[in-house]
C-alpha cells in the first residue's frame, strides 16, 4: 500500500497489528487446557454409568463388589484356635462331642467369617469410593478445562471484534476530518481571488 493510499484511507488500522497476537491466545491455551478435557470426557461415561447401577440397584452394586471376597490368611487359624478354646472348655464341663458344642462351634466359625468379610467389604467398598470420586474428580476438571477453554476462545473473539469495530470506526473518523479538511481548504482557496483583484485595478 503506498503513502497515497494510506493518506486516503486514514492510515494503517491499528486492530490489524493486534490480530495476530489475539489469534494465538486460543491455540496457546489450548495446549494446557485439552489434556484434562479430554480426560474429563473420557470419565463421564464410565462415571454415568457406575452412577445408573447405584442408584438403579444399590444391594446388587455391594453384591458385585463382595464376589470378589477373598478370605484373609489368618482366618482360618483364629476359627481353629477359637474352636480349640471352644473345646477345652466344654471338655471341662463334659459337654465335648455334644451338640450345643457343635452349635458353638458354628457360631463361632460363622461369627469370624462374618467379621471377616465384613472387614473385606469395607475396604472394598471404600476403596471402590475413592475410585468413584478420583473418576468424578477428572470429571469436574475436565469440565472446568473445557469451560475455561470457551470462555477464552469467547473472550478472544470479543475482543478481536470490538478491536476491528474500533480500529474501523477511527479509520472512518479519520477519513472523514480528511475530506472535512480538503472541503475546507477548497473553500479557502475559492474565496481568495487574485483575478478579481486585478480586474478592479
């Protein structure tokens, strides 16, 4: 573009120069923002649908998670050490080989394995948890990346088009004192009239 042109069209618009730098603004943030995003994205299905079967059947979900029990090493070793103590006693009171020893002896066995797997099922239950928070958790950032996100490409775009709206109406202004300027100069030149001086010589 020449001097000419420049002149005419009120100069360079300034929102031109900035353009460049507001357009990488989405591209360089982006970067930072799209790893947990697409993390988040990734979570909600699995999230949803682990959601769907507690509140859908709440005994089934702990059902699942308790067919995984495995019994604990030692148990065993107490049911037999308790049911030794057991028969040590009733041995001493002649009711060993009876069937109330029996009855004790069940009770106690089932009473350890109950403890046991209630124990089991709390820490499976608690870790199952902490998964489902961890995955609600990558969730919630990845909604925050993506709202970030939105916002900035939203706030970049407005202030790219506020920029050309002010860069466009100071272009216009400018033209316009230009003309105002040319009218006036044009007036000033015409009612100076060297000729007509001369003619009344």
């Amino acid at each position: 573009m020449s001097w000419f042109d420049d002149f005419f069209n009120g100069g360079k618009n300034p929102a031109n120069a900035a353009m460049p730098y507001l357009n990488q603004i989405p591209g360089q943030t982006k970067q930072y923002q799209q790893p947990f995003y697409e993390a988040g994205k990734e979570a909600i299905p699995g999230l949803q649908e682990q959601y769907k079967s507690l509140l859908d059947n709440p005994g089934n979900k702990l059902n699942q998670i308790g067919s995984n029990y495995k019994e604990s090493p030692g148990l065993q070793f107490a049911i037999q050490k308790a049911l030794g103590a057991n028969g040590r006693a009733l041995n001493a009171g002649g009711m060993y080989g009876s069937p109330e020893h029996e009855e004790q002896n069940l009770l106690t066995a089932t009473g350890y394995a109950n403890q046991d797997y209630n124990n089991w099922l709390g820490q499976a239950t608690g870790l199952y948890n902490q998964g489902l928070s961890g995955q609600q958790g990558m969730a919630n950032q990845g909604q925050q990346a993506g709202q970030n996100l939105a916002d900035m490409i939203a706030q970049t775009l407005a202030q790219q088009g506020n920029l050309a709206f002010q860069g466009q109406s100071q272009q216009n202004q400018n033209q316009n004192d230009l003309w105002g300027n040319i009218f006036k100069g044009a007036g000033a030149l015409g009612a100076f009239n060297p000729w007509g001086m001369l003619g009344n010589i």
